[in-house]
C-alpha cells in the first residue's frame, strides 16, 4: 500500500473539504447515511465474512457481539450520521478578537486540524463515526480498522465514498487502509507531512503502541481504569446503585469502572450492600484484607497488578481506605486520567475531590458510565481524550479543530 499516495490524496481532498461550505458538508453526510441504509445488505453480506473468520480463530462471544453489524444497528450508524449533519458547524466560528491601539483588527477563528489518521479495532462502526465527525469538522481523514473487520470496513468505507462523491466532494476526504499488517500502523505512526495528528481508539495495548513510537502528533484516547470513592458520608443505597450500573450496566467499556474505593468508617454497612448487588452479575470481587475481613474469603486478595488493571469484565477490585487523602492519593496513584467518582453527603469533601482529582472527568454522586459525547450533550464523539493537550474529555467535531488568527489592517507596519 502506498502511504505517500494516500498522504497525498488526502491533502488534496482536505483543500477543498476545508473551506466547503456547511450546506454541502450537510449535504454529503446525508447522502452518507441514506447509502448506509441503501446497501445495508451488501455491508451485512462483507460482516457475515469477517463473523465466521472470527468464529474460526475463536474470538469471545463479546468480541463477536462488538463485531457484528445487524440491519437494526446499520440503521442506527446511519442515524448516528444525520445526528452529526444537524450539529452546528465549528468551522469559521469566531473564537474571540480585539483592535489593537494602532487599528489592527484581529481574530481567532476555528479552521480544521487537516489530515486525521485513526487507528482502531474491532468495531465497524467506527468507520462511519470518525468519517463523519471528520467531515463535518472540515478534516480528510485515513483510517484504519483491525484485521478482525476489514471486510466489514472495506464495505461500508466503499459505500461512504462513493456518497461523498456523489455529493460533490472528493471521495478521497475518506480513505481505508486495506493492509492491516502491523507494518501498515508503522508506517501511519510516521506519516509526518500527511498527517496533522493521530487518534488510537481502542485497548490498552493498542494506545500505548501508538502514543510509544509514533512520530506524529498523538491525541491519547480511551484507557480508563475508573474508581468511585464511597465517602464517609454517603447514602450506602445510592453508592451500590451507581456501582452496579458502573460496573455492570456494559464492563466491557472505557468509562466502566475498575476499582471501588470504601471508607473504613462506612465499611461494614456499605460492603455487604454493594456485594449483594454485585452478586446479581456474578462479580468477581478482589479486595484488600479489610474488605475480605467484611466480606468473607469469597473475595479474593487483591495484588498491586489488581488496582492497576482495566478489567473489561466482570471484575472488581475493592480497597478499604482511611479517609478521603488516602483515596486521592489512591486514584492518583492507579488512575489513567479518565473518569472517577465519589459518593458522598458531605459538600467539603465534595469540592476537595474535585479539586484534587486529575481525571478528564470527575463526578459527584452519578455514574462514571456517563463520559460519553452524546450523554454530555456534546453529539457524536471520536473518543474519549484522556490527555491535556489540545483536547480532553469527550472528542466531538470542536475538538477536532484547531484555530489561527486572522489580522486585518490598513498599512500598519513595525
């Protein structure tokens, strides 16, 4: 696969995708979402193929079920699009601007980040997310999906593209890398020139290789090994609704949480409540001696690697802490930056967590499962930025911009 072509290809396209106008952004995104629902055969058609090689190398059922792409779910991909189509559009928006004393008029404007490579796994949908939030945003995008879908992805990237060049904008502002060999990522992480930032989306494993050798800029997305801190003060109800929906309502995402932090002082009436909700997923506890102390040697030990891992599972590690210091410095410690919660009546415990955790987001009494673009009000997103430059949190079409200042004057010179 010639990367340079691509590279290339892509910046042409983004020239002209730049400065289009909303109503044809809005026009060719549309167009997008109708040819998903029209060809929806053909793509369930590519998907049964990437499902049975899967079933062959015997992929989890989970893997499987993210896989699978169903009339029901093409339609809301499409659904998803025309969402996309009717957010505002950032582009040319007027960020702030002054008149400086010799009459210079300046402003900062919203413009495009250019060139958006995206590498992820195994979930097609991706393809039509990210191609849209792209375009709308004004950006070109490469993007590339794991072996396990490429099927699946080369169907629906095919079908976009041909919608977007019916539209009348080039087919090339959306492009699939179809060599999914580890050298195909190499080779995107050093497309220094074509590409103005990358975005992984997808495990732990994934993330770190990107954000380790990649020589172009790299926005960090997505590992989240979440706590919620149940204060001294809080409602023992409250606290195991919001871990059971955080951990249980889908464990195998990066808002979940992995760890469960409980105040000595409510301990022993908190922990046998949690644990009875818990039980009705069959969660497998891994706690500290305090905790095994309450709740019996169902529990098992819990290691330093236990507060340390993103789970994905049905898992959960638990620690009895001191106070609330402890479990700041606890969260500190293990966090990866994305979300974290406490539970508490107390107004000052509150606000001193808030203020001291480091996380992208950070809650008080509700679900970590919240950190989501659409939850937020924000639309559609491309990932979840746990890193502080640029953009944090839920990545939506803003955070897919940069800006530039535009001077206007009369002759002035220095």
């Amino acid at each position: 696969m010639d990367f340079n072509t691509m590279g290339s290809n892509a910046k042409a396209a983004e020239r002209i995708l730049g400065v289009a106008d909303t109503h044809l952004k809005n026009k060719a995104l549309k167009a997008m979402a109708s040819a998903l629902e029209e060809k929806t055969d053909k793509i369930i058609a590519a998907n049964e193929v990437d499902l049975e090689n899967g079933r062959q190398n015997r992929m989890s059922d989970s893997l499987l079920d993210r896989l699978c792409l169903t009339p029901e779910r093409i339609a809301g991909m499409a659904d998803g699009i025309r969402q996309v189509a009717a957010l505002g559009d950032p582009i040319g928006e007027i960020m702030e601007g002054s008149v400086r004393p010799n009459g210079m008029r300046i402003r900062r404007v919203r413009v495009p980040l250019g060139v958006v490579g995206i590498i992820f796994e195994a979930r097609p949908n991706v393809t039509s997310d990210a191609a849209a939030l792209c375009l709308k945003s004004g950006n070109a995008c490469i993007l590339r999906g794991g072996k396990e879908a490429i099927h699946s992805n080369t169907a629906i990237a095919e079908t976009l593209r041909e919608a977007i060049a019916s539209a009348g904008l080039p087919a090339d502002c959306v492009q699939l890398v179809t060599d999914t060999s580890r050298e195909s990522a190499n080779q995107m992480m050093r497309m220094n020139g074509y590409l103005d930032v990358l975005i992984p989306r997808g495990g732990a494993g994934l993330i770190r290789a990107v954000v380790e050798n990649s020589t172009v800029p790299v926005i960090e997305t997505g590992v989240g090994n979440c706590h919620v801190y149940v204060d001294a003060s809080a409602d023992i109800d409250m606290a195991a609704d919001i871990i059971y929906n955080a951990k249980t309502s889908r464990p195998s995402v990066c808002n979940a949480i992995e760890t469960i932090l409980v105040h000595r002082d409510i301990a022993e009436k908190a922990l046998p409540v949690i644990k009875a909700r818990l039980d009705g997923k069959q969660v497998e506890l891994r706690g500290c001696e305090r905790t095994r102390a309450i709740l019996g040697d169902n529990v098992i030990p819990a290691t330093e690697e236990d507060y340390a891992t993103e789970f994905l599972d049905y898992i959960l590690a638990c620690r009895v802490v001191d106070s609330l210091d402890d479990a700041i410095d606890h969260i500190a410690r293990y966090s990866t930056g994305h979300s974290e919660c406490i539970v508490t009546s107390d107004y000052f415990s509150a606000e001193k967590f808030t203020a001291s955790i480091d996380s992208a987001a950070v809650y008080v009494n509700c679900s970590t499962r919240f950190t989501d673009g659409g939850e937020f009000g924000l639309g559609a997103e491309i990932g979840i930025s746990t890193q502080k430059l640029h953009a944090r949190g839920p990545m939506g079409i803003r955070q897919l911009t940069s800006s530039k200042f535009i001077i206007q004057g009369d002759g002035q010179i220095r």
